[in-house]
C-alpha cells in the first residue's frame, strides 16, 4: 500500500484511511502486528527501544486509535480520515474469522471477566471459533505453558488484553516464535464484551471524548493521560 495511506508522527507510520481500509490491508500479511496507536502506547514505545523498533517494522500496522493521535495528525496537516478503535477492528477482525471458519486465542483479563467475554462473543458470532484462552495473570517471561497450546492450536488471530506495555511486550517478545497472523493488543476490550466495563455512549465516541467517560468510571486512570500532553508537546517540538 502506498505510503500515502500513511501519516509519520515522531517516526510512527500511521494508518490515515478507514476501518474497512484497514481490514484490506491486513489481509496482504502473513503475520502482522496491530498497534492501537493511541499517546500512551506510542509515548511507550519512544522510551522502549524494542517496541520502537517492531512498531515501526513492515510487520506492524499502527491505526489512529486516541483523539491525540487525531490531534496530532490535524496539527502536521496530514489528517487521519477516521479514529479506528481498537476494540471495533478487533470485532470486524473476529466478525471476519468467523466467517472464514479461521481460529482465535484470547489472552488477558481476569477468569471471571474473560469467561464472561467468551460466553457473548459466542453469542454474537455464532460461527466463532476460539481455540483457547487464557487469562492475563502470569509471568510473560516464564510462558512456556501457554506458548505451547498456541502452537498447537495454531489460531489465526491472537488478541491479547493485558494493558500497554505488558501486551506488547508478549506479542513482541513471541510474535516470531508463534503461528499466528495475526497479533493484537487490546487493553480492556475483553471486559467491555464481558459488559462488566461499559463503553462511552456514541456521542461522546463521535466527539473525540471516550478519555472522559473512561476517567469519570475509573479516576485512577487519569495518571495514564499525562502521556497525552507529553505526546504532544513532543510532536510541536517535532522531535522523538
């Protein structure tokens, strides 16, 4: 795909066309890792060589995922043509699993939450096929137990729900070793299809303002949007 499907922010190539757009492009992988490239997966990745350096390899896709992204793209003067959440690629990506008859592995969340996500994703993709999961509550380097079941199960699309960095670093970390085509972070997409976490209603989707629902039902994570300004204030000075 041409690099005019492409935006660079701070030496990230991000994905600037649809959601449908990006699906097409995904195809043409034989392995592919999707970043959700929000300001505190990307902040991340600056001050972690080994993520920088997969983030910005022709195996990763990273989509406009976060309204910083968007303000960042519309600061450059090279705007996105849409946010792409994560969690929606992630549902067009199973919808499209299902039905090709093509397997996914789940890992992340808690047992409860997970079983839960599993039990509605059953429900609404009838067709699904989920070889296994697993939940995220374990010692990424000492793996030895899940890595095996992936292999054997060989599933197409891995999704992992672990939060930034952790999820990274295991599909950075295994990404070559395992089968799959498909890799992808997550975060806390598990617990929404679980309906133990609620998403933002449309209008505030539509506004750019998911950040403020998420931050009014979880106070705590407003220490995870100091990554915002900082993004910011480094795409201004136009420097990594």
């Amino acid at each position: 795909m041409s690099d005019n499907n492409f935006i660079n922010v701070l030496g990230y190539k991000i994905f600037r066309r649809s959601l449908n757009e990006a699906i097409e492009y995904i195809d043409n992988f034989d392995k592919i890792h999707i970043v959700s490239g929000n300001p505190e997966v990307l902040y991340t990745g600056l001050n972690n060589n080994k993520l920088f350096d997969n983030f910005t390899s022709q195996k990763s896709l990273i989509i406009p995922d976060g309204v910083g992204i968007q303000i960042a793209a519309r600061y450059l003067k090279t705007p996105v043509k849409e946010k792409i959440a994560g969690i929606d690629l992630m549902k067009e990506l199973i919808k499209k699993s299902s039905e090709d008859s093509k397997g996914i592995y789940l890992i992340g969340t808690t047992d409860e939450n997970l079983k839960a996500c599993v039990a509605n994703l059953v429900a609404n993709y009838p067709k699904i096929n989920i070889l296994g999961y697993k939940n995220g509550y374990f010692d990424i380097d000492n793996s030895n137990e899940i890595l095996k079941d992936i292999k054997e199960k060989k599933p197409y699309a891995l999704f992992v729900a672990m939060g930034c960095p952790r999820q990274e670093e295991f599909i950075v970390k295994y990404m070559n070793e395992l089968p799959c085509r498909i890799f992808m972070g997550v975060g806390g997409s598990f617990d929404v299809i679980a309906e133990k976490v609620n998403r933002a209603p449309n209008w505030m989707i539509k506004l750019g303002l998911e950040w403020m629902y998420r931050v009014l039902k979880e106070p705590w994570r407003i220490k995870r949007l100091g990554s915002i300004p900082k993004f910011l204030i480094l795409v201004i000075r136009g420097k990594r």
